[in-house]
C-alpha cells in the first residue's frame, strides 16, 4: 500500500491529467512509466490489467490506495466527480504528510540528545571513573563520603552494564515484535499511562475525524464512512468504538451522542460535533475538530520537546558536575595535607 506522500503524488498526477482530458487508462500508463520506484511500478501495472479489463478505479485500487482513498473514490464514481475528489485527496494526503514529517522532526532532536547523555552517563561510569579508582588505591588517601558513594556507583554499573544493556537491547527487540504482532497488547498498556493515554486519543481523533470526514465530504454514505474509518485504523480500542457508533447509528441514533457515550473523545470535540449536525455541516466540522486537535496536538509535543531539552541538559550536567567534583575532593584534600 502506498504511504502518504506517495498517495497524494498519484492522485495529484492522475487529476491533472484526466483534467486535460486524457482517457483514465492511458493517465495510469503515462504514470506508470514515469515511475522511477520499481514497487510501485508494478503496483500501477496491475492496476492497469484490471482496469483493461473492465474493472473500475476504486476496484482495481484495492490494496493499492488507503482505505480513506477507495472509499472517496467509490463515491466519487458514483456522484460523476472523479477529478475534485482526486485533487481533494491530493491536497489531504500532502497536508497530512507534511505534518507527520513535522512532528517526526521535531522528536527526533530530543531523542537524540536523551540517547547521547545516556551514553555519555553510562562511559563515565564504566570507563573513566574506575581509572580514577586506581589512583586513588595506590595513593592510600581517605577518600570523603560523596567520592566512596559515586565509585561505589561505578562498580556497580561496572559489574552490570553488560547484563544491563543486553536487557535494554532485548526490551527494544521485544517492544518492536510486540508492535507488529501483538498492537493491541502494547495500546493498552499505553492508555494506562495519562501522557501517553491523551497523546493517543488526540492522534485517533485527527486519523478517524479527518477520514470520516473527508469520506463525508465526497459524498460516502454515513455507515459505509463508519465502516471504512473504523478498517483504517490499527486501533483495536478505536476500531471497536467506531463499530459500535455505527451499530447505535444504523439504529437511529445520533453521531454526536454515540460518540460521547463512548467516552472515548474529548468533550469539546463532542460539542462541537453536535453543533455541526446541528447545523448541517457535519463533514466539515469533522474536518475541523482534526485540525484544532491536529494544532493542540503539535503545541503540545512542542512544549513537552522544549522542556525536555534543557532539564535534560541540567540533569547530565548536574551528574557531570557531582562526579567531577567527588573526584577532586579527595585531591585537594591531599595538597592541603601536604601544605
């Protein structure tokens, strides 16, 4: 399946073309010799087999395109607007690009700092601290309390940081086969967490608001939008809360009032959910609670990455500093013996 960038490259390619009024068979071949990726090449040549053989876009598209793009298609076929839906999606698919290399980006900095003062703590301790230890039993000196307690640390990290960093690396290892094989174990022990519980439920809403709406928004029914939005997303919890909102709906319940009885969304993206039913213009209020949600969400891991860094930074240098000075200390204790 194509991920973002390359989903809203093809259907930005594939509207201009039709909009110059090429036939769709022949758009998809000119695109799939202009493609330089090999996989995706071969995608588009299926893609075009099914199609010569009589089969629509959105049927040929299947595990091509994301769920959100089949099914905008589907509509988008059946209300005779393929070339708006196409440039739509193009513009989504750019926007929600952009803002997820945005937010890797700006994670990527404190990740790396936190990964270097841990190093950087971890060598102190393991290497350059047990040399000084040396010294000092060849000097003889009485060594103060605090110098005792920070190489006592040192022989401990010593004695463990073997068994201690082949634990960290098979905790990584197993975090990373728990992410692809079992999600749901690893959500639900995220959604204990309160950070991480409010980080989650603010990146299901943007996923499932923004897709429910943009299904909306080119004329998907209702139920097939809930379908569709509930399959996209690899949430067991928001899978299930979408399935259930839909079930309350095919009943003759209200969007609005299924979703708060989830208790799953915010409370303000409730109410103004209601006012969008209210008023008509629910798939574009969808679209704009992901947005405000998309924005609190980026304020928020700005304002975490920016505290982070300096209390990072104090605290190596806190550790730098008492090490420095535990080692010294018994030094000058000894020039002032001498003197």
């Amino acid at each position: 399946m194509m991920n973002k960038r390359e989903t809203a490259r093809f259907c930005s390619q594939l509207k201009m073309m039709l909009a110059s009024g090429m036939p769709l068979l022949e758009a998809l071949k000119v695109i799939k010799d202009l493609a330089a990726n090999k996989r995706f090449r071969q995608q588009l040549e299926g893609l075009v087999d099914q199609i010569t053989e009589g089969c629509s876009l959105s049927e040929s598209a299947n595990l091509f395109l994301p769920p959100l793009a089949m099914g905008s298609l589907r509509a988008a076929e059946r209300a005779g607007n393929l070339e708006e839906t196409l440039d739509y999606l193009a513009k989504y698919y750019e926007s929600k690009a952009e803002l997820d290399e945005k937010i890797k980006g700006a994670l990527v900095y404190p990740c790396f700092v936190l990964v270097l003062c841990l190093i950087s703590i971890l060598a102190l301790f393991v290497f350059v601290i047990p040399g000084l230890k040396e010294m000092f039993d060849d000097l003889g000196a009485e060594l103060p309390m605090i110098t005792n307690l920070v190489l006592s640390i040192s022989d401990l990290f010593y004695q463990v940081w073997f068994p201690l960093a082949g634990a960290l690396l098979g905790a990584g290892i197993l975090i990373i086969c728990l992410l692809r094989n079992k999600p749901e174990m690893v959500e639900g022990f995220a959604l204990r967490i309160p950070i991480f519980r409010t980080l989650i439920q603010k990146e299901l809403t943007i996923q499932g608001f923004s897709t429910l709406g943009a299904l909306l928004n080119s004329g998907t029914p209702l139920i097939e939008a809930l379908t569709i939005t509930a399959n996209s997303s690899r949430s067991k919890v928001f899978k299930e809360t979408i399935l259930r909102s839909k079930e309350k709906v095919e009943n003759g319940g209200r969007l609005s009032v299924s979703f708060e009885e989830s208790r799953f969304f915010a409370p303000e993206s409730i109410q103004m959910l209601k006012v969008g039913e209210g008023s008509g213009q629910l798939a574009g209020m969808l679209l704009n609670i992901a947005d405000f949600q998309a924005r609190e969400r980026e304020s928020f891991l700005k304002r975490f990455t920016t505290l982070l860094e300096p209390i990072m930074t104090l605290s190596v240098g806190l550790v730098v500093g008492l090490v420095v000075m535990a080692m010294f200390l018994p030094l000058v204790n000894m020039i002032s013996s001498l003197k």
